[in-house]
C-alpha cells in the first residue's frame, strides 16, 4: 500500500487506536487533539502533532474526526478550511446529524463519508472490528484499503444518514435486550432466583428465538402477518399475565407495559389471530416511511 497523509482529529479512546493503526499501517499520520497532553503520547509512536485544527487538516487528503458528539465535530471543524479534502466522521451521532454533516461538507467543498463503528478500542484493526460507512462512494473508493486497516468495512450507500440509521437501530434492540435482562434480573431476584443461575436458561432461550426475528423482519417488509404462529390474541394474554406477576413481585417495568399497548391496539383493531410482528403498525409513523432501496 503507498504510504499516504492522514490526519486524525480527537484523540479519544478511539481517535488513539484509530491513529496506531494508520501508524501501523505505514502511513504518515498528523494528530489533533482538543487537550495536548493526548497528542504527545502519540508523537512517541510517530504521529505528528498539530498546534491547531487547522494546520491538521491542511496536512492530509484524508481527515478522520473521531470526537464525543456532533456538536463537538461540529465545533472542532468550524474554521477550518476542508476544501478537497475527504472527510471521515465516526463520531456518533443521529441519522439526521449525519446528513446536516454531509451538506455542510459539500458547502465547504468537501466529500463527507460517514461511519458507525462496532468495535472498542482495543479491538481496532482486528477481525472484530467492523465499521459501517454511508455518504461519499468517491471516498469510499478512493480510502477503502485504507480503511480497512480498522476493521472490515461495508459501505451502505450515499445517504450519509444511512449508517447511523442502522447504527441507532441496533443500539435500540441492544438497549431493549440490556434493559429486559436488567428487568429479568430483578424479577428472578424477587423469585429468589440467583441472576446466575437465570443465564443458562435465558441464554438458550435467546438462541432459539433468533430464527423468530428472521421471520417477523419478511413479515414487516411484506405488510403480510396472517401466517403468524406466535398470534397477537396469544401474546397480548401472555403479556397480561407478565404484567400481574411484575405488579405483584414489586417490579413493574414501564417498557414492558409499552410492549403490551403496542399489540393491544392491533388486537383491538380486529387483527388478534395475525403474527405479533403486526405489533410494528401500532407506532404512528411506521406506514409512512416506505423502504428506500
Ligand atoms: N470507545 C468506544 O468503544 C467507541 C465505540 C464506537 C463508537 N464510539 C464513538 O466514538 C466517539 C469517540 O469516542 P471515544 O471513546 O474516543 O470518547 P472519549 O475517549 O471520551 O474521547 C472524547 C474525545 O472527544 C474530544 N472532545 C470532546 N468534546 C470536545 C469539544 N467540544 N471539542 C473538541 N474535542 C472534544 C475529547 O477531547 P479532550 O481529550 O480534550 O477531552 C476526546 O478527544 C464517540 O462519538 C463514541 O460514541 C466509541
């Protein structure tokens, strides 16, 4: 690979593993970070440190921002001038923050590729790392096999909010996975159940519901749900009876109660025999997104 200009901005947990692995790579690699301290641990690896924003990003072709928030990318960029330059933000942020990113590249004269990472430091260019990138296809082409020194790359196309749009919806479902282990938790605890001895059990049970979500996700994309095997009417008594135990156990969960409003207004509906997949109509704005590809 021809040892290229790189300049990292934010030299966080990430921002660092990012620049050691440009570093490790061959390439010549210029670092800013808000806090000098940071910086000059990297000098020690071979990286170049920048006095300010603004020399950073006049040093490289590719610049990598890699901050707390939007509004701190935002901030950091502010001033300097990006024009030409590919610009890689794995800062996360919203679907739309992306976007707002992306035209205010394309004001400066820049191409904005944007990207979700699914790994921790530590794990930065290895096989366990992967990143998500949507936005510029010019910059995805161009720094793919530079990329790929942090992690497998898949490129999901020049909707620069795309990426974050998987990204936030993964962070729900894990968030609801957390959270419902969190609550369970608390439940067998109430059962004099050790959270220990819970696992193995979940675990499997875990497992075996994975094939389910396949089923729901053709059954949403299609709006057909009269195959279900796991019926609405089924669900919404099952959710009924887990609603008096945590009642009565002294642990109510507010997510789950949400869950249960979900179906019940589908049942009401008339629809009580079809798969609990239809429970995704229930949120308002669901029907009026159609599915972009
Ligand atoms: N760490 C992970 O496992 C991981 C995984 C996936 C995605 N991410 C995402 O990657 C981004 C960075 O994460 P991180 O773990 O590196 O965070 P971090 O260790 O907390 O570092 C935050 C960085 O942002 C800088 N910063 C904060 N506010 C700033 C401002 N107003 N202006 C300029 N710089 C500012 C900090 O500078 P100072 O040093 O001066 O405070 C520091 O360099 C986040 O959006 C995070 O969600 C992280």
């Amino acid at each position: 690979m021809t040892s290229e200009a790189i300049t990292v901005l934010g030299l966080g947990n990430l921002g660092r593993a990012l620049a050691e692995a440009f570093l490790r790579g061959g390439h010549s690699v210029t670092v800013w970070n808000r806090s000098a301290a940071k910086a000059s641990e990297l000098a020690v690896g071979g990286a170049v440190v920048a006095p300010t924003v603004v020399e950073a990003v006049a040093s490289a072709d590719l610049v990598v921002v890699a901050v707390l928030d939007h509004a701190a990318a935002r901030e950091v960029l502010r001033g300097a001038d990006v024009r030409g330059r590919a610009l890689v933000n794995v800062t996360s942020g919203t679907p739309e923050e992306a976007r707002e990113m992306a035209r205010w590249a394309a004001e400066q004269g820049a191409e904005y590729l944007h990207g979700a990472v699914y790994a921790v430091p530590q794990t930065i260019g290895t096989a366990e790392s992967s990143i998500n990138y949507s936005g510029s296809s010019a910059v995805h082409t161009r720094w793919r096999e530079v990329l790929e020194l942090l992690g497998k790359v898949t490129f999901h196309g020049d909707d620069a909010g795309r990426a974050s749009g998987f990204d936030v919806a993964i962070l729900s479902a894990m968030y609801g996975l957390l959270g419902g282990f969190l609550h369970a938790a608390a439940l067998a605890r109430s059962s004099g159940i050790e959270v220990a001895e819970l696992t193995p059990p979940l675990l499997s049970w875990l497992a075996d519901l994975r094939p389910a979500l396949v089923t729901f996700a053709g059954e949403i994309d299609s709006g057909s749900y009269a195959a279900g095997e796991s019926s609405l009417a089924m669900n919404q008594t099952g959710l009924g009876m887990l609603l008096r135990a945590t009642r009565a156990q002294g642990v109510p969960f507010a997510a789950l109660e949400s869950v249960k409003e979900l179906v019940d207004r589908q049942v009401a509906e008339g629809h009580g025999t079809d798969s609990l997949a239809r429970a995704v109509e229930s949120f308002e704005a669901f029907r009026r997104f159609a599915v972009r590809e």
